[in-house]
C-alpha cells in the first residue's frame, strides 16, 4: 500500500472528509502538458478513481479531455489582445490575471465536489513565467495549497533535452518554480517512447557523466553549465523523478507513486509551515486591530463633566445696535431677533 493510500484509509478510518490531491501540471509550450493531462484523466478513468480537470490555457484552441471548468468560458483571450492591445503572451497572462480575480468561486465549485474525488488536475499555459514572477501564479498555487494537498509536475520535452546546455536551462526553471511555490515537486521527462529519459537521470545523480558530456561543448557556454552544475547539486537531492509517454501511456504507475509520496511530503512538511504561516498572519492582523482599536479610543476620549458647547461662537447684537430695520433682516436674521424680543 502506497503512503496516500495508508493516509487516505487512515482518514476513512478516523471519518474525516476526503481531500482529493491537487496536481498542477506546468511546462514550457511544446513539452506536452496537455497530451499528458489527457493521458492522466484517462488513466485515473481506467482505475475508476475520479478527478476534477481545470484548464487554465485561455489560447488553446481544442482540448482533448473534457474539462470541468475551463477558462475559455470566462475570458475571451482574442478580445482580452484587442481591448488591451497586447500581443499573444501579453492576453495569455492578462486572461489569466483577470480570471484570477474570480478564483474563490473556482475553490468554491471544488469544495462542492472534493469529497467524491481523488484527484484534481490542471493545465496550465506554455508561459512559465506566469509562476515564477506574475501574481495569478502565486495566488492559483497559495489557494490551492491552503485547501488541498498540492503537487507540482514539470514537464520536460525529453528529446529536446539531450543537449547539456538545454538540459541546464530546464533545470534552472525547475529550480525557480520550485522556490517560487514552496510545493512538493516532480520532474516528469515526457515523450520517453521517443527518447529514454535514462541520461537524464544520470546527469543528475552522476556529476562525472555529465562532464564528460560537456566535454563535446566547446562553446563558451559550456563553462557556465559546469558551474550551474555544482550549484544545482543541492536541488536535485530533493526532487522526484518520473519518466512518462503521453502517447502510450508508459510510466503512468511510476508517475502517480511519485505523487502519493509528494502528498506524504505535503502532510508531514509543507501543511505544517502553511498553518504556521496562516496564524502568524492572522496573529498580525488581530494585533493591528488592537493598535487601531486603542488608537481610536485615545483619540476619542472625552472629559467627564464637561459641556461641550457646539453653537457658533458670535456675539449676541441687537438690530437697533446696528440701526438697521427688522425687514432688511435676512429670514434667520429676523428669527433670531424674534428670540429676543420673547
């Protein structure tokens, strides 16, 4: 039995609510991601264990995979281009910062299903950078994450990787949405039936072999991914490795077995410093509050006993003082010289 399974029977055990993994599948445009989430959904059919498919790609044109929620049916990313007058990359993350706004109704339509799923999935858009700097990015996964337990799966174009230098790159992105969502994480080397992700995983676990592949690069980057080899060493310590084929189907059990002890992670780990994180922040606001509260009291303390006078501070004149007539008296003048007189 795997680690998900053991926690998922012991909550059955305990009468907890199910809480379904969310797994956010992220990569660069041409690597597979939407092939691969089709595979997945099919696979998760195939074992009769339900999942929630999101699609947050506003450019794509067709899905393979029915989609439970799909942000095509919010934001109309040719329109978001014309009315801002952007460019392709510019109304893919402008669509995706507009649909952000409305997220809570998305965990609100999950919430609604999570007990009858196992599994949540989405898509996401070729442009890597909405989760290493765009703020929709840091909201889909905190949100996320604060409700259900989280994976995130990069995938990799395996034949585009054999170069070294294009080897590095992917690496280097890996490490900085790593660092950017604080998730569990896993690599998954996609089109495996093409080419075997064998060399990768070797150049990750063998300093040595990798050198001697870079021996064959004599251009002046190559000195530059030595170094980034080095420093890399400490992250791929800590990362999970699955190879899979999108088109067979290959790697499929390898894949979700890393998941199930990315899920472990997320229990025994990043759960406990999310709920750390969670009540230092409300500790904060509760203590602003308190500042604002006295702050308020103190500004608005009065003295006990004393009257306070809130009429305007003009003597009284009589109109015969100033000689003038009772009808060239303004209408308030005229009351006011009335109160005299009584």
């Amino acid at each position: 039995m795997s680690t998900a399974e053991q926690t998922e029977s012991e909550s059955a055990g305990n009468g907890s609510v199910k809480n379904p993994t969310t797994i956010i599948c992220i990569g660069m445009a041409g690597s597979g991601k939407t092939t691969f989430m089709q595979r997945l959904n099919s696979h998760l059919h195939t074992v009769k264990k339900p999942g929630y498919v999101i699609n947050l790609d506003p450019a794509v044109s067709q899905l393979p995979f029915g989609a439970n929620i799909d942000i095509r049916d919010t934001v109309n990313y040719k329109e978001v281009m014309k009315q801002y007058n952007l460019g392709p990359n510019g109304g893919i993350l402008t669509a995706l910062n507009l649909f952000t706004t409305k997220f809570d109704q998305v965990l609100g339509l999950i919430e609604k299903r999570a007990p009858t799923l196992d599994y949540i999935l989405l898509d996401t858009p070729g442009q890597i950078e909405i989760f290493t700097w765009s703020a929709s990015g840091a909201i889909i996964t905190d949100t996320l994450a604060a409700t259900h337990p989280t994976v995130v799966a990069y995938i990799i174009d395996t034949p585009r990787s054999t170069s070294p230098a294009t080897f590095m790159s992917n690496m280097l992105y890996a490490c900085s949405i790593l660092y950017k969502t604080k998730l569990p994480f896993i690599i998954v080397f996609n089109k495996t039936d093409v080419v075997s992700h064998d060399f990768a995983v070797q150049w990750m676990t063998d300093f040595e072999a990798f050198q001697a592949a870079l021996e064959e690069d004599t251009s002046y980057m190559a000195g530059l991914v030595n170094s980034m080899c080095l420093v890399l060493e400490e992250f791929y310590k800590g990362i999970r490795v699955a190879g899979v084929s999108a088109v067979t189907g290959a790697g499929m059990e390898e894949f979700f077995n890393a998941v199930d002890d990315a899920r472990h992670e997320y229990e025994t780990e990043y759960k406990p410093e999310i709920e750390r994180m969670l009540r230092e922040r409300l500790q904060r606001e509760d203590q602003k509050r308190k500042e604002g509260l006295t702050k308020l009291m103190n500004d608005m303390k009065l003295d006990k006993g004393k009257e306070v006078d809130l009429g305007p501070k003009f003597p009284d004149i009589d109109a015969e003082e100033l000689d003038v007539d009772d009808e060239d008296l303004p209408e308030m003048g005229r009351l006011q010289h009335a109160s005299h007189i009584f």
